[in-house]
C-alpha cells in the first residue's frame, strides 16, 4: 500500500528580495494541506537558479561555488526527508512545522570550503563596489595571503590569531597604523559577507575589535594661516636658486619634492580640491578670467567633484606666487594631452589605469611630504616638513628670518607634524577659511564641493582640531 507523505522541495523566493538584489533559497515542506519553510541561508538571482532541478545552474554563467553549494543544498534535502521517513517508519503524526522544527535543531552540515581568492571576486560582484575600493580589497587580500605564506586560503580556516597575527605583521613592516586598520576592516568586511553568505558560521573578527586595538591616526590636521605663509617663504628659497629650467623638470616629476611642494600648495590655492580631482583637472575647465570691481583679475575652474559628483567652482586669484605656481601645469595641458598635471597620461586611459596613477602620485607625494626609509634604490628621505622645520628654526635663531610674529621664543608654535600628509591642504583651507570673518557653513560647503547637510559636522572637527592646537600652545 502506498504511503502519502510530505512533499520537501528547494524553492526560490521570488517575492522577497534581499539588499542585494538577490531572492532567498527556502527549503519548502508541504503536509495536510499545510506549509513551513525555512531558509537555507543562501541566496541567488531568478536567472541563476534553476526551476527544473531545483537547484543552482552549473557551468557558464552560473555563480561562483556553484557546484559546492549545491552539495550542500542536497544534504539539507536528505536530512530534512530522514526527519519526514523517520516519522513515518515509527508511525508517528507529525506536521509540516515539526520537520522544519527537527531540521532546525540538527547540526549544521558541513559548508563547503570557500577560497579567499575566488570569495574576494563573488565579494567584489555582490557589493558593486568602486574601483577604488575593489583595488583596495586585492591588495588586503594579497597581503594576506603574503602573512600567510599559502597560495590557497580556505576561510573556515582563518581564526583569530591570524587576523591579530596579521595586523602586527603589517606593523612590523613598516605600514602605517592607518593602513593596518584600513587592510584589517577590508578583511573583516569580507569575513561578514561570507558569514552573511552562509559559508561561514563564525567571522574570525567577531571577537577582536580593530577599534580598540588600533587608534586611529589623523594626518589631517590643519596648518594655521602663518605657518603657511612661513611654508611658502621656505618653498620660494628651495626653487629660487634651482634655475628655470631644472624648476620646470623637477615639477614635471611625480616623484620629486618639487612636484610634492607644488600640488600641496596648489591644492590650498584651488580651495583644497583633492588630489583625484586636481589630476582630472583640464584645460577646458580653466579658461576664464574675470576681473573684479577693483581691478584684480581671477581664474574661474569649473569642475565636479569624483566624491560626491557636485560642481565646484573654484575663483583664484592671480597674484604673482598663483601665477608662477600655477603657469607651468597650464602650460602643460596646453601643449600636451589637456591634463592640468602630469598624472594622467592618455585621454583613452582606462579607468584602471587612471586609477593606479592617481595612487602613484599620492603616494609618492605623501612621501616626500613626510618621508620614507628608501626603496627600489631611491635614497631614504626625511621628508619635506622636516626639512621645512629644520630651515624656520635655523632661520630664526640666525637672524635670517625677519618676520613680525615669529621669535626664538616661539618658533616651535609654527612648525608643522612631520607626519602631516597632502590632505591637510584641504583642512588647511577649510580651518583658514571657516575661522574667516563673515564665513558661513554653506559658503565653505560651496566651496569646498560638499553637501550642505554634512559640512556642519566637518566644522566642528575642524574647530575642535584647532582648539587643541591653541591650548597646547598655551602650555609652552
């Protein structure tokens, strides 16, 4: 005699739809007319399942770890039809709701094991990240799997002495605590995800908080008005004996001091527009002149920002230091691809590319602004505000230095951090500019290319910033 049973099955949920666009994978039981489902914990588009098998598609164009998951799909469908045949068998009623209740209260069946390299790329995929962000993820995970010394990483494996371990291996070579917490966060992000995924029951960073293990660093502060001016006194004596010709060489040279020097300047100058934009920068963008009531002549750039895509116009105006800083780059874009800077190379460069130049520039720029140890046979270097520093002191207590506000005394109250890096140019603009007299919120906002609702925010940080440096300088 046949026996009726209940109908378990995999389904698709097609009628809810998760963050990331993708449906739910329900395991179905249908008994007495009624149903209870339970989600498997993963997830896929319409396209990538298939309705005949009830299973994920395999081969060309199906997802990443298609035919791992799947294993583990058929087992959680075995596992659930032994609850079903062993009511059976003991002749026991049962319901829908108590097969998904048994099946709950098994142990999980074995994940399939996922590697980091291939999870990175379904990573990557599943979030629509930028491209910055995707290259900053490679790199995390490239040097993880340097930690590790291992081609392949499964991520059951990883536990949380390797991601501790890990961080103090970044330390000890060098990197900054900024660039550990960066990497570290990159690591747990996908760690989330895999956990979120279903490939994982447990992220290795659950347990360790990167917040209180690291503090963050901020290289980001500003440099007050007169430190500034003293900064530009020190820059015009570098080039001054230098000679046109090698000048315009050394700012043509990503690499250079020079070339560091300029665009921190430059950046200030053109309302602390960030570096990405300044080497998006063209000619076409920088043609106006319009002179003022006065009689004093400014160059209009109109330009978007590649944060939060608005429109920034920037006025300069064109004293004698803007013009000899500014004509060489213009000069440039002029005569070569249209580039105000000498970062991008190609019009038709992909945006890859682009990329990996923008961050060569940074870098490079960064670290002739606050030094480097040497590398690839470049000599180590103490960096520019060091030397910047050393020259305000010698300066003033030789006498070379003729300046109304600064002494032996408090020399010391204008030198700027070592470790300051090239985004201070934009606080630096911001502080100068919001502790103006008149200056509104939405002034700086316009300004500075950013949302109204968010700059309330970054004033105070700025504020705060500027506090401190003052009631330091009162202890001395």
């Amino acid at each position: 005699m046949r026996v009726e049973k209940a109908t378990i099955k995999l389904v698709l949920r097609t009628n809810k739809v998760l963050s990331d666009g993708t449906h739910p994978i329900m395991v179905r039981v249908n008994w007495g007319g009624k149903r209870a489902e339970k989600s498997t914990g993963y997830s896929c588009k319409k396209t990538k399942w298939n309705e005949k098998t009830s299973l994920l598609k395999e081969g060309k164009g199906s997802i990443d770890n298609a035919s791992q998951i799947n294993v583990v799909l058929s087992q959680i469908i075995k596992r659930a039809e032994s609850i079903r045949n062993d009511f059976i068998l003991k002749g026991k009623p049962y319901s829908a709701a108590e097969i998904i209740g048994k099946l709950d209260e098994e142990t999980p069946v074995n994940k399939p094991s996922v590697e980091l390299h291939e999870f990175k790329i379904v990573y990557q995929e599943k979030k629509h990240l930028r491209i910055e962000t995707m290259n900053s993820i490679n790199t995390t995970v490239n040097y993880f799997t340097a930690f590790m010394n291992k081609k392949t990483i499964s991520l059951s494996e990883v536990t949380k002495t390797d991601v501790e371990s890990f961080g103090r291996w970044l330390k000890n070579r060098g990197y900054k605590t900024n660039t550990v917490i960066v990497t570290l966060r990159n690591l747990s992000a996908l760690f989330s995800f895999a956990v979120e995924c279903g490939f994982i029951d447990e992220s290795p960073f659950k347990h360790f908080k990167i917040s209180s293990k690291y503090r963050q660093e901020s290289h980001k502060q500003p440099i007050s008005r007169e430190s500034l001016e003293l900064f530009k006194m020190f820059y015009k004596e570098q080039i001054g004996g230098m000679g046109i010709t090698n000048y315009l060489k050394q700012s043509m040279r990503i690499s250079s001091k020079i070339f560091a020097m300029n665009v921190f300047l430059i950046s200030y100058t053109l309302q602390g527009l960030a570096l990405v934009d300044m080497a998006k920068l063209t000619d076409k963008e920088a043609q106006q002149i319009v002179s003022s009531t006065d009689g004093e002549l400014y160059l209009i750039i109109a330009t978007h920002r590649s944060k939060t895509g608005k429109e920034v116009v920037i006025v300069v105006k064109t004293d004698e230091f803007t013009g000899a800083l500014l004509n060489p780059y213009i000069e440039h874009s002029m005569r070569d691809n249209g580039y105000f800077l000498p970062i991008i190379r190609k019009k038709d460069d992909t945006e890859r590319k682009v990329l990996v130049r923008i961050r060569y520039a940074t870098e490079w720029v960064n670290r002739n602004l606050h030094g480097h140890k040497g590398f690839g046979g470049y000599k180590a270097y103490d960096g520019i505000w060091k030397e910047f520093n050393n020259w305000l002191i010698s300066s003033v207590n030789e006498g070379k230095l003729q300046v109304d506000y600064v002494n032996k005394d408090n020399v010391r109250s204008f030198l700027i951090q070592e470790n300051t890096t090239f985004y201070a140019a934009r606080h630096t603009f911001a502080s100068n500019f919001i502790n103006s007299e008149g200056a509104t919120a939405s002034e700086l906002a316009a300004l500075l290319g950013r949302n109204v609702s968010g700059i309330d925010r970054y004033i105070r940080e700025l504020k705060t910033v500027q506090d401190i440096i003052k009631a330091r300088e009162k202890m001395k």
